[in-house]
C-alpha cells in the first residue's frame, strides 16, 4: 500500500452500514495527471530521500522560493512544538514552516525558532483559529498545509495531503469523521456531518478543516480570502460552493491522539466555539444559497397567500 501511496493513489475509505466507519482495507483510486508535473516529481523525490535518511535543506525550488508552507499556530506547546516542527520541515525539500506564537507564557518561542521555524510571535491569545488567518497571510508557498503545535504527525503522513494538491486538489480534509456510533454523538461531531449534507457533500461525512491536518492551496486561498479561516467552516463551506475541488485523503484519528481538554462546568469549553463556527457556515449558506441551501422544496408551498379581505 505504501508504494501505491507514493506512485500517488488517492486513499478512500469504505462504508459500513451506513456509518462512516474506516475499515483497515483501504481502496486506492489514481488520480490523473499526477506525474505529470515537476512539482509532483519533487514530492516523490522528497519522499524516497526521506525513506533512506537523507537530509534535503530548505532553498530556492524550480516553482519559487518555497512550494509549501506549513502554518501552526501554537500556545504553550513548548514540549511538543519542536517535533512538529522537525516532522514538518520534511515534507518537501523547499518547505517553510510558520509557527504562530500567541499568548504563550512558556519557552514556545525559542523552541520553535531553534527548529527552525519563522516565528510570529503576540503577547495575548489571538483567538480560537485566528491563528491559522495569520499564518495564511505571511506564507508564500503555493500550497498551505496546516497543524497544530500539541500533535506530532510523521512526515509520511503529511505528504499526501501535499500529493493531493499536486494533482489538482484545492482543499484537502482529513478522512477522519469521529466517533458517530455513540449515543449521543457529540454535537461537534453532528455539526461537521450537517454542515457537509447542507453543502451537498454527504460524501465527505465528518471530515471537517475544524480537524487537522488540512491543505489549501493558494488557488483557494486567493479565491475565498484568508478572513473565513478564522472559521474553518466556513472556509470549507464557501470552497465547495465556489466549485472549488475539496477532497479528502488519509485518515488519521487525531481525536485519539489530542490531548483531552480540561472541562469547564462538566463541558469542553471548546465544543461551543466549533459548533458556532459551523452554524456561522450554515448561515452563509442559506444567505447565498437561499433558505433551503440550494435544496428543492418539491411541490410543498410553505408560505401561504394573504387572505384578501
């Protein structure tokens, strides 16, 4: 299967039941025109030196002074920030890696820059995913991929979101959906799967740039502007609605691998703002798509004439 990764199959998930449960069995499906470009060839390369050691420095590439841009926004992750950083410098040769330092009280700063990375750095929090807006607007890669500073993700897994890119992708989401088989689903998990039926992609299930990893690339960013990223949700909702390609590949359950926020009054203090990001990406798409989102009412008139007296 990895060889088939490399060679630039998209991974896709199979369905059970009804529910979006990730089998072990993964379906490879080719993507056209993936070897197709230099940018690819220059994925690939990167990937086969990574597998034997080889160490390839960051400098000037054949598409520009850097190809992707890694942005991480980060608060107090001075023990974690700098293997993300590490893992994220090596999925392309000429990668930056942009750390959005804000609001922290520890060492987050100095430890990302001795890793390497270019740090922006604000006294107080930014806000939840303002960070990622930052980031955006300082890159200069013409593919955007996306972490956060708490969770390590290899290099090999990250690579695939970049394949995707290159073969025409413009956002690349996570195939990693959360646990739907609990009773009750968590509403964060609900929002993702509403917000997906609404925007016509029942087929993208929970996958959500709520979730990382994710990638842009500078196509979309340019089309939608870096102001939704803000709300994550709202970006992937105007992505789709502008015809934008979003796809998803790789799934990897970070859920299992986050740290477990501490509770506030018995509830994730976070769980609020997500499901509110969502909504703000709902409401978006019945202002433009009208009160059904683009939906039919069939024959059903819902609003009755005024009795003329």
């Amino acid at each position: 299967m990895k060889k088939q990764e490399r060679a630039g199959y998209k991974i896709k998930r199979r369905r059970h039941s009804g529910a979006y449960y990730h089998s072990k069995m993964w379906l490879p499906l080719r993507m056209p025109n993936m070897h197709k470009t230099p940018a690819m060839r220059e994925v690939l390369d990167t990937e086969r030196g990574a597998q034997i050691g080889e160490e390839r420095p960051s400098g000037p590439s054949s598409v520009g002074k850097f190809f992707v841009s890694v942005i991480i926004p980060a608060m107090n992750e001075q023990k974690t920030i700098g293997a993300v950083i590490r893992e994220a410098r090596r999925v392309h040769p000429h990668t930056e890696v942009i750390v959005v330092e804000n609001g922290s009280h520890d060492r987050t700063a100095k430890v990302a820059a001795a890793a390497g990375a270019r740090v922006l750095s604000f006294p107080e929090p930014l806000g939840h995913d303002v960070g990622r807006r930052v980031g955006a607007e300082a890159a200069s890669g013409q593919i955007l991929l996306f972490l956060d500073g708490d969770i390590v993700i290899p290099c090999v897994r990250l690579r695939p979101f970049i394949h995707a890119i290159c073969a025409g992708a413009d956002v690349v989401l996570n195939d990693y959906h959360g646990p739907v088989n609990r009773t009750p689903v968590h509403p964060v998990v609900e929002a993702k799967h509403v917000l997906n039926i609404l925007s016509n992609r029942a087929d993208l299930g929970g996958a959500s740039m709520t979730g990382i990893p994710h990638a842009i690339s500078q196509k979309a960013l340019n089309k939608i502007g870096p102001k939704p990223l803000e709300k994550p949700p709202l970006f992937q909702a105007m992505s789709i609605a502008s015809g934008l390609r979003v796809v998803t590949v790789y799934g990897i359950a970070v859920g299992k691998i986050n740290a477990t926020r501490k509770k506030q009054n018995g509830k994730d203090p976070l769980a609020g703002v997500i499901v509110q990001d969502h909504l703000d990406a709902i409401a978006w798409l019945t202002s433009h798509l009208g009160t059904r989102a683009g939906f039919t009412d069939l024959e059903r008139k819902r609003i009755r004439d005024e009795v003329k007296l």
